[in-house]
C-alpha cells in the first residue's frame, strides 16, 4: 500500500528501469512498476506521474532544467554566454555523483532500445536547450547568442553524458562536460 | 474507393491539416481523413502513413533528409563544412514555393496546438540535423565540426521557416535560410 515514504518517487523510476531492462518498455505496465517499488498501487504511480512513460523523463527534466538555469542566473555579472552555460552546467553535472553512473548506463540502454523513448529524450533534450536559452536571454545575451551557446551547452552534457555512462569510464560528468564544451567551442572556427 | 492517382499521399496530406485545422488533431480519425481526401478509405490512408500522426511528418522527413543530403554531398570538393550546408539548403528550400506558403502557415498553426505534434517535429529536426551531419561526415569533415556545422544549418533553416510561414512575408525561404545562417555563423564570435 502507499504508506508515505520520502523516496517514492525515486523508488519508481528505479523499479520502471529494473522492469524495462529486464523485460523490455513495451511489456511493462504501470502496476507492475509500482509493485515492484516496494509493493504501491497504480494509484500511487499515477501521483507522481502521468504515464509509463514520462518515470523516466518528467522528473530528470524538470530537476535539470531548474539547476541549469538556477546557476546561469547566479552567473557573475561579467561572464561571457559560455561561461554562464558552464556555470550551469557545473550545478546540473554535480548531481551525478560515481554511484550513479550505472544507473545512467542502464537508462541510456532502455532509451536506445525503443524509438517512442528514444523520440521523448529528443523532446527532452530540446527542452534543457530552452531552458539554457532562456536563462542566458534573462541576462540580457541577444537571441541568436543565446541560442548558439544553449546549443553548445547542452551539446556538450550529451556528449560527456555518453561518455560517463561508459562503466570503463574515470573522470567526472562534470570533467568531462567541460572538455565537451571546450571542444565544441574550438570547433566553430572550422566551419568555414 | 482506392483509385491509384499520382497525388493521394499529398491529398492525404491536405486533407489531414483540413481537418486538423477545423476540428483539431485529437478529434479527427484516419477515416475522417480518407474520406475527406476523395472519397479514400483507411486502409488506403494506412498504405501510405502508419498513424495519423505521421500524416504531418513522414513524407517531409523522408524527402528532406534526401534533397540535403544529396545536395552536400554534391558539393564541390573545395567547400568548407558550413559551404557544402548551405548548398544541401538551397536544394531543399528551393522546393518550397510561393503556393506552399499557406500551407506551411497552416501546419506550424496545428502543430503548435498539440503537445504529441510539438514532440514529433521536435524529432523530425533531430532528424534533418542527423542527414546533414552523417552527410558532412561522408565528405570528410571532422565529427565535431559536422555537428556543428549540422545544427546551424538546420537552425537556420528552422529560423527562416518560421518567418517565411508568416503571410505577410515577402522574402523567398531560399533567401531567408542563406541569411539565417550568415547570422548565426557571424554568432559563434559572440559567444565568449
């Protein structure tokens, strides 16, 4: 039954992606998730998320977008559009402590396994996007800067993102997403 | 009934937004659209399109990732990575012609009002970045650098549309798409 817990919320993401790792997104249902969460009711689920779906996607988001653009607001007054983005990006990437990283392998083989996952954490992507675009905009960076950086900060999360996720891996979300940056920034002199 | 004609896939099309347009995404059926297209039936509308979502992105997706990719390919060997996009977008803009104009209106009107279409055109342009960037890499240009060559091409592209959609517009979507993306090449010196 739904005894309130404080963990409720992570308890299900993490039963959804035990379930859909095991046997596969598709299969899976809502009540079976919540079961296996420690025994809630679909009810519950439904509580904290709309839909089988979204377990893996609503709370990520918004937590995220809220971080990022929390820090790029709190950005020193003369700091460049990137180096705003960093300053966000530090904040977001600071959450994936090392005991996490096995938790996002595993998250990044469900997303990949099945195109309505893989279509939402497109979705999804382009709204961290927003969001940094957003909060750069607030600071007065013009529209077109703006949307550049957003996309070379969030490009750059991505990118080390896949790079952590790999259990092999040594450095920090946070190293390497200031390496992605720096590379993505170098590399908009060899447009042409 | 089923009659082969040369343009039921684009009578389906129209038929869609028709319907979309005056009763809404969520209210219309397959049939309604069939019908509507001349007289159709669904199983004639699902030999083109695998849900009624599709109707609105399918065939756009398919086709645009051939004309840019296509085009760059077709680039002159000299051409920088942001020359070889640029001529992947003049191949595609240059098939949107003046009397397309109501109806690219009509579709971003649609798309705008309905969270499930706002997610798939959000991974239709995924998608046309994805064409730009492996066709970038199949010239030879580095993986970082066909990225972003990818999402300014594309951006531009997108910047452009929305004001090409715009009735009052008198600019071709060829002329916008060159200058969208001059300005945001002339925006990666910005950003710090």
């Amino acid at each position: 039954m739904a005894r309130w817990e404080p963990n409720t919320r992570e308890r299900l993401v993490r039963a959804a992606l035990d379930l859909f790792s095991e046997q596969g997104y598709d299969a899976t249902t809502v009540s079976e998730i919540a079961e296996r969460a420690g025994g809630l009711t679909k009810m519950t689920f439904f509580r904290y998320f709309p839909d089988k779906r979204e377990v893996l996607f609503a709370a990520g988001q918004e937590i995220h977008s809220r971080l990022l653009a929390d820090a790029i607001a709190a950005a020193p007054g003369p700091a460049t559009p990137l180096q705003a983005v960093a300053a966000g990006l530090d904040a977001l990437t600071g959450t994936f402590t090392d005991d996490r990283r096995e938790l996002a392998a595993r998250l990044r083989a469900v997303i990949a396994a099945n195109a309505e996952l893989r279509e939402r954490a497109t979705f999804k992507k382009a709204g961290l996007t927003e969001a940094v675009r957003e909060a750069l905009a607030k600071r007065g960076v013009p529209e077109l800067t703006a949307s550049l950086a957003a996309e070379l900060g969030i490009g750059a999360y991505y990118r080390a993102f896949e790079q952590w996720a790999d259990p092999a891996g040594q450095q920090t979300l946070t190293e390497l997403t200031r390496q992605a940056l720096e590379q993505l920034r170098a590399a908009t002199a060899t447009l042409g």
